[in-house]
C-alpha cells in the first residue's frame, strides 16, 4: 500500500477550541462551530471534537 492510499485508509477527526473572542458573543461562537462542524462532514471527517473549557 503507497501513502496515499494509507492516508486515505485513515479515519481523520478534528479539535475545535470554540473560543469566544473579543467582541464575540457565545451565540456567533457556537454558530461557527456548527457551520464546521457541517463542512467537516461533508469532507468525509470521521468525528469532530469541541473541547470543553471552563
């Protein structure tokens, strides 16, 4: 098997932080999360994380 079928073969999953920054509300946080979230889906990602912060 060459690299690129390994990497293909591979279940990818991606780490969003979700910050809210400055001038940022939580709403407009969580809308950009989903909305990739929803790319990340539709690019075949095998699971997609939010990290929980207190």
């Amino acid at each position: 098997m060459d690299n690129t079928a390994r990497l293909r073969s591979v279940r990818w999953s991606i780490l969003d932080r979700a910050l809210i920054g400055e001038g940022r509300t939580p709403a407009e946080a969580l809308r950009e999360t989903v909305g990739f979230a929803q790319r990340a889906e539709a690019l075949g990602y095998h699971r997609f994380w939010v990290e929980r912060t207190p």
